[in-house]
C-alpha cells in the first residue's frame, strides 16, 4: 500500500563472504536468499548491478494486484 504505482524496491547489501569491510558473514543475507524470500512473497527481480564491489544491488517489482 504505501508503495506508488510503478514503484520498486532496492536492495542493496554485502556479498554473504568475508570482506574487507562491513558486517561479519553471519550477519549479511547472500543474494539468492534475498531473491528466494521476496518471491516467496510474490516480488519479481526485475534487475541487478554489480556496480559496486563489495554489495549486490538488486530492484524487485511487487506482486500483482489482486482483484
């Protein structure tokens, strides 16, 4: 509801690995766990960047609307 129509949700975190910055491994969520959850809740991957180094990005759309 509080998206506007046409919006989209980004994601961006770091890789699930040891790094030279940013949280421990045990406290980052790797890029298919991300992926899997949002679908289970209907979101669809409808891009992704590997931009930058050490994060993913990832821009999901949402679910359908329902009638």
């Amino acid at each position: 509801r509080a998206l506007r129509p046409g919006g989209r949700l980004a994601i961006v975190d770091f890789h699930k690995k040891p790094l030279p910055l940013g949280p421990p491994p045990e406290h980052k969520m790797a890029r298919e766990e991300v992926v899997a959850e949002l679908a289970e809740a209907g979101w669809h991957l409808a891009g992704e960047s590997d931009l930058l180094p050490y994060q993913y990005l990832l821009i999901f759309t949402p679910p359908a609307e329902r009638k």
